[in-house]
C-alpha cells in the first residue's frame, strides 16, 4: 500500500511539474506574441507601446530599430546608438549590422562604422555592391573591404569586380595582389580583366605581377613573363586560342573578319571577306618591354591567293604617348610560308609596347579578300 502511495504521489508531482513548465511556456509565447502586438499595432505605434514591447521581449529587435530610428529623427543620437545595438545585441545577423553601419556613417564615426561595415560584410549575401559603395563614401581606401574578406576569395572576387568596373584601379590592385595567391577558376576572369584595364590605361604596373602568379599557379597556360630576361611576347606560337584579354592577343571584332587557331601546325588564320571596313586593327598585343633597348620582332606568315599589295602591316606603338616605334614595313604579301623581320627602339621612359596587325584598304584598289595566315611569332 505504501508503494503505491508513493508511486502515485510522485506522479502527480510530475504532473504538476510538466503542467508548470507548460504554463511557463506559454506565458513565455504570450508574451512575446503581445510583444509583436504592441511592436506592429495598427502600423503606427508610440514609444510607449514599443518600449513596453522591448520590456516585455528584449529580443524584439524590430521594435529597438523603430525606437532607434525615432530617437534619430528627434535628435536624441544617444538613445538612438543605444536602441541600434540592442536591435544587433538582440539578432546577430546581417540586417541590425549593416543598420548600425548607416547609422555611424551618418554620423561620420569613422571608427564605429569600419566595426559594423565589416560584420555586415562577412554576414552579407547577395549582392555586396551598396556596401562597398557605402565603405568607399566613408573612406576611398579598400581596408575595411580587404579586411573583412580575409579567407573569403569569394568576396574579394566580388570587390575585385566592383573597383574595376567602377575605375578604382590602384585599389583594384590590391585587392587582385590578394586574390591571386589564392585564386581558383572562378576567379579568373575578374582577374584577367582587372589586368586588361590596366594595360589599357598605358601601364603595367600591379598587371605583371597579377598576370605571371596565374601563369605560375597554371591558372594561365603562359610561362611568366620578364622583360628584364628578354621574355615579353604570350603565345607566340599560339599553343593556345587568344585569350582577347591581358597580355595575351587581343583579336578585334570587326564585320567580315573572321580567325581561327588552327593546331596542327599551329598557327592563326584570320580571313577577310572583302566586307571589312576600309582601315581596321585585326590583331594587337600589349607587352612589357625595358626602356631604352632594341627588339626585334620576328614572324612567319603567307597569304596564298592575295594579290601583292594586301594592305596588310605590323606596327608598334609605345606607352605612355602611343607614338609610333618603328618605321613602316613592307606589306604582308607571300604565297608561301615566309619569315620577316622588323625592328624598333623603347624610349627612355617606355615601358609597354603595343604590337598591331593593321589592314588598311589600298588606294585606287578594290577591298581585299582572302586569308593571311600567322606563326612563330618572337621578341627578342
């Protein structure tokens, strides 16, 4: 009798128990859920009915933005900064952050807004681009970008992509100088492009050093290059199709020009179907040179079935004045494989050289058709 007593006592008491925690529970869930009440009642609440609602959940950080915002608008910057970061202390995540960041940046707290700019970028998804705005409004330098994307290739891929696009070339290059070491696939076309707008804007300085760390890590096909050691020209020999971008060949499009890398031999055939347009350049190469020295550019090259005058050269033109580096040489005119040589000298100050197969209609002369056919490029 006594057990069963006893065994029937201890199950009310757990009874009672459950029934406690249950109660606790759903006190708990009602008060929230009126919390939410007093936070979203009739879309227009007062600061009393959201601070009872913040008393009554502190995790209620929807409602410590509103406060926030209200303190803001009043001029009460004090209890704004306060409500602000109990919204982030209440929800760890994206939203409270990136707001405290605007927040800091209204009130040019420079060293507050890099704290929160930089959580908000390594909580961000989707698209970065109105916080890298924000950071470079705050400060044209990339270091809170830089640092908060560290171990994150992904988001520097992102960065990389904005500064280029938006011509911010000097921090452009520090974000690739990081990106590289640590680059994938992925990567390589921002970073490859990144090198392409900088050559276009007639130097190489921060390209090189992106371009041969992909040549080194095999992401590029291409040895290193080192004008210094007489190695400037890429895919001399065109192991490879044109890239069209960085320091490989650039093979402009043009109405009725047409190429193709052919691979055994390798070679490049570019056709003109007569439709071209009277002066057009059908392939460039920008390579680095040392100032001050002579090169010499050597090729093999035929035209089968094209008359003696093609209208078809190579010229150089040097960086940073674009002048012309070497003298005109004859046309490009041979049935058979032929080689040619031409000649020119860097300036003092010139650094890049820009290699350019023009075409050029000649005068009295009806537009021509055929195929000029490439290979064994060199520099020396």
């Amino acid at each position: 009798m006594y057990s069963f007593q006893h065994s029937a006592a201890s199950r009310a008491l757990a009874g009672l128990a459950c029934v406690a925690v249950l109660g606790t529970a759903c006190f708990q869930t009602l008060r929230t859920s009126y919390a939410s009440h007093l936070a979203h009642q009739d879309g227009v609440e007062s600061d009393a009915a959201l601070e009872r609602a913040v008393l009554l959940n502190p995790a209620a950080w929807q409602a410590w933005v509103r406060l926030g915002s209200r303190a803001e608008a009043a001029g009460d910057f004090p209890r704004a900064e306060y409500s602000y970061r109990q919204a982030a202390a209440a929800n760890r995540q994206f939203q409270p952050a990136w707001m405290l960041a605007n927040y800091f940046f209204r009130r040019d707290n420079r060293q507050e807004f890099s704290i929160w700019a930089g959580r908000a970028l390594r909580m961000s998804y989707g698209d970065p681009r109105p916080i890298f705005e924000l950071c470079r409004r705050a400060d044209d330098s990339p270091a809170i970008v830089l640092d908060a994307a560290a171990g994150r290739p992904g988001l520097l891929r992102l960065y990389l992509a904005y500064l280029t696009s938006e011509g911010k070339l000097e921090a452009a290059g520090e974000t690739a100088r990081r990106l590289a070491p640590v680059a994938g696939t992925d990567d390589l076309p921002n970073l490859v492009a990144y090198c392409g707008r900088v050559l276009d804007s007639g130097t190489a300085e921060g390209a090189l050093g992106v371009w041969n760390e992909l040549c080194r890590r095999r992401l590029l096909p291409y040895a290193p290059l080192a004008p210094g050691e007489g190695r400037s020209l890429t895919n001399g020999e065109f192991a490879g199709a044109p890239l069209s971008l960085g320091f490989d060949w650039r093979l402009v499009p043009w109405n009725g020009v047409s190429s193709v890398r052919l691979p055994d031999p390798a070679c490049l055939r570019i056709t003109l179907s007569g439709e071209q347009p009277e002066s057009c350049q059908l392939l460039t190469q920008t390579v680095p040179v040392e100032p001050g020295r002579r090169y010499r550019l050597g090729f093999e090259f035929r035209t089968p079935g094209m008359p003696p005058a093609t209208g078809l050269r190579w010229r150089v033109y040097g960086s940073p004045d674009n002048s012309e580096l070497a003298e005109v040489p004859s046309e490009l005119a041979a049935a058979d494989w032929r080689h040619q040589e031409l000649s020119f000298a860097t300036g003092a100050n010139c650094r890049l050289a820009r290699l350019v197969l023009e075409y050029r209609q000649p005068r009295d002369a009806e537009p021509i058709e055929g195929s000029l056919w490439l290979r064994h490029i060199s520099l020396d």
